[in-house]
C-alpha cells in the first residue's frame, strides 16, 4: 500500500534470521520453533517465512488453516499448532497436512480421537499445566491422557511447558520441579523454553525451543537491553515533520494541554498517532529521534500526531525524518524503551502497528 504521508514501517529480513541464528548459539542441541504467530508478531507472516525458510527447523502458529496455507506454500518444516485444535474438522486438517497439534485438555483430546485412526506417523504436543495456570493438564488429568494416546499407533509424543516467569526474579525452578514431577518415567521428547528461558536457563533447552520475541530483536527482560543480548530490531517505524510551532514560557502542547513549555522551545508535529498503532498512553519524554538525534516527545499522542521537542535540534524542519523505534535513518530508539515508557511491553507495540501504515521490506 503507498500513501502520500510520510509514515511507513521497515522490515529487516536479516536481522530477523540473525536473530535465529543467536538463538541457536545459545540452544545449540535443540532444535527452534521459529513462533510466529500474531503475523509474525505484527512484521507479517510470509515475510518471517520468507527470511528463515531456509534455516528455521520449525514454524509455529495458532491457526490449523495457516498451518494449511503454509504447507500449500511449500513449507515442509515442522508446523506446531500452538493452542492446538479446536474441532474435529481442524483434527482431520491436522493429519491430511502433517501438522503437529498440540493438546492440552480432555475435551481437544476427544475432538483428536474422533477424526479416526491415524494413517501415517503423527507427532502430538501434551501441554502440563505447571503453574501458569492457562492450559494444560494437571497431575490429576495426565495420566489418563497419555493411556488414551499411548493406544493409538503411528503417534509421537512431546511433553510441553510454558513458564509463568522466565524473565523475572521467581525464575523457573519451582515450575521446572512440577514438570519433573509430572513427567517422572518420561523418556520421549520436550520442549520447555521460552525466549527468555533460552536465554537464561540452558538447563530447560530439551528437544525444542520456542524463541518468540527475540526473533524480532526485542528483549525479554527489564534490565537487559536487546542489544546487550546481541540482538537486532527487525521492525522499524519511522515517519517525518509536518509541522514545526515555536512556543514561549507557560505555553501547552495538543490536547488536554498535559506538557507546559517551562522556556521558549521548538515543537515538532510528527505524522504518526495511535491510529497508526503508537501507543495513546506514551507520556511525555517517550524516546524519539529526530535527523540523527534522540530527543522526547510532548503532549499526548494524538490519532494522527504526535509531538516532539526540537529545540536543540536547529536544523530539523519540516521533512525531518523521524524515528519512532528501530534503526532508522533519523536514528536508534530501540522499542524496548518506547513500550517501556508507555507502560507497556515490546510485543505489544509489534502487533499493534495498524493495517494502514505502509510497509517496506529491506533489500528489495
């Protein structure tokens, strides 16, 4: 899609598969699930494809028909249903493509069952719920399971976990204990880690990881930087000045008139807004960076604009280039920094860019 205003999003195929390959640095004897559901976290599905088909030992997703598109496009990895089936059709789907289905309750179970015998080998995800207490079965629930999938022949299992708190203080060990005690005997496959787990507890590595966001070059801590983890921004947002105001002492800024000009400053007006998917709930001082120079927005963020204080910036008028976040021609203002200002979290700005902002991809 072209538009005549400034604003476009830039996709970086390169940092995307670097950031595969510094996964497999730090899990070199599992094999990677390159998750991309959420349209690759909001940098589009087909493009992830595109930069780690010829790497990526696996793609993971939520939805059986995109699972289906996939291998009609002649994907031939492995293809992990995240959240596994949500119909009997969807488990007939699961066999007739050679998807690999997670299951995690009684009921997905009953639906996998009775699309019928399987004629050809078949891997299947068990989810353990061991603390996050979203899905999965419980050490009640499990053993029954696995006697009813033990019975069916040409079936592979894996037992899976996700973890509540990899990327903060309570760690992983009190799960990692459950997961142990649930699967005492277990001598089939795993896969435990999450991006931050890969990272920082080699010990969950397994049989399969599932590296999430630092595909896309954001970290999962608070207090390490991408960048420190050696990282790359795949998504970059950048626009440009529309419009420059010089104000005096005492004089406010966009709606609700929430930044004061405490001196006289210059503003610049940036055609970017929560329309465009940049967080309403940045405040003022939200990172920014403008012809080469980091600087700060001001004022609340409009539905198209947003502003930004250029007063030690004489040059920057109207064309400007801007960064929003990424690596940009106007400069690096990493996104972990935006969402963190914004009170919210990388992942969240990702899939949030809207449908109308343009989108360009590097090298082509």
């Amino acid at each position: 899609m072209k538009t005549s205003r400034p604003i476009r999003a830039r996709i970086a195929p390169a940092a995307l598969l670097h950031n595969y390959r510094v996964v497999k640095r730090h899990a070199a004897n599992a094999r990677a699930w390159a998750v991309i559901k959420a349209n690759a976290y909001g940098h589009g599905q087909w493009r992830a494809v595109d930069a780690l088909r010829e790497e990526a030992d696996g793609f993971a997703i939520l939805e059986t028909e995109n699972g289906v598109a996939l291998r009609e496009a002649g994907v031939s990895q492995p293809i992990l249903l995240l959240e596994g089936i949500f119909s009997t059709r969807d488990a007939r789907a699961v066999r007739e493509y050679g998807l690999t289905t997670v299951i995690h309750c009684s009921e997905q179970l009953d639906m996998f069952l009775d699309a019928g015998p399987l004629a050809a080998p078949q891997e299947v995800y068990v989810k353990l719920n061991t603390g996050m207490n979203r899905l999965g079965f419980t050490d009640k629930t499990l053993p029954l399971a696995l006697e009813r999938l033990r019975a069916q022949e040409n079936l592979k299992l894996t037992l899976m976990t996700h973890f509540a708190e990899a990327d903060g203080e309570r760690g992983i060990a009190w799960q990692l204990e459950r997961f142990k005690a649930m699967s005492a005997g277990w001598t089939g496959g795993v896969c435990l880690a999450n991006s931050a787990a890969i990272l920082d507890f080699p010990e969950t590595h397994g049989d399969w990881v599932r590296p999430g966001i630092v595909l896309y070059g954001a970290s999962p801590f608070v207090d390490r930087s991408a960048a420190d983890l050696g990282l790359q921004p795949v998504m970059t947002l950048e626009s440009a000045l529309i419009g420059v105001q010089e104000l005096q002492a005492g004089e406010r800024v966009g709606y609700g008139g929430t930044f004061t000009a405490d001196k006289p400053m210059r503003i610049g007006i940036v055609a970017c807004g929560y329309a465009d998917g940049y967080p309403r709930h940045a405040p003022s001082g939200t990172p920014i960076a403008v012809l080469g120079q980091r600087t700060r927005t001001v004022g609340r963020v409009s539905m198209d604009m947003l502003a930004c204080d250029i007063t030690d910036i004489p040059d920057a008028g109207l064309g400007a280039p801007v960064t929003l976040w990424g690596k940009g021609i106007a400069g690096e203002v990493p996104a972990d920094e935006v969402a963190t200002a914004a009170g919210t979290i990388a992942y969240e700005l990702f899939c949030a860019l809207a449908p109308r902002v343009p989108t360009a991809v590097d090298g082509l």
